[in-house]
C-alpha cells in the first residue's frame, strides 16, 4: 500500500479538512514567496484536492 493510499483511507469522510488543510498549506506558501509561485501553487492545490476528494458540490476550479 503507497503512502497516498493510506492517506486516502485515513481522510475517509474528512474530506472537507482535508481541502482546508491544502488551503492554508497554500496561502502559507504564496504569502512566504510573496505571490512569486500563485499559479503553480494554485495547480498544486487543485491536484492535491482532486487526489484527496473534493468537498461534494464543489466543482473543480479551472
């Protein structure tokens, strides 16, 4: 079992934290790079979200 399968089975039904926690992962990083890395870090959310579950009703962000 990789490590991002037993992350997986560990967020089970905490999706939602799961995504907040990505969130604020990423506005620390924009806000130490000052906005420098915005689009690559907002790619790197919207991947790890997607791999994590998305909140239901959310619809991905293009």
């Amino acid at each position: 079992m990789s490590v991002m399968d037993k992350l997986k089975q560990m967020l089970k039904g905490h999706e939602d934290k799961a995504g907040t926690g990505v969130d604020k992962a990423g506005d620390f990083v924009d806000d130490r790079t000052r906005g420098k890395y915005s689009s690559q870090v907002d790619t790197a959310q919207d991947k790890l979200k997607d791999q994590f579950g998305r909140d239901q009703g959310q619809p991905p962000q293009s």
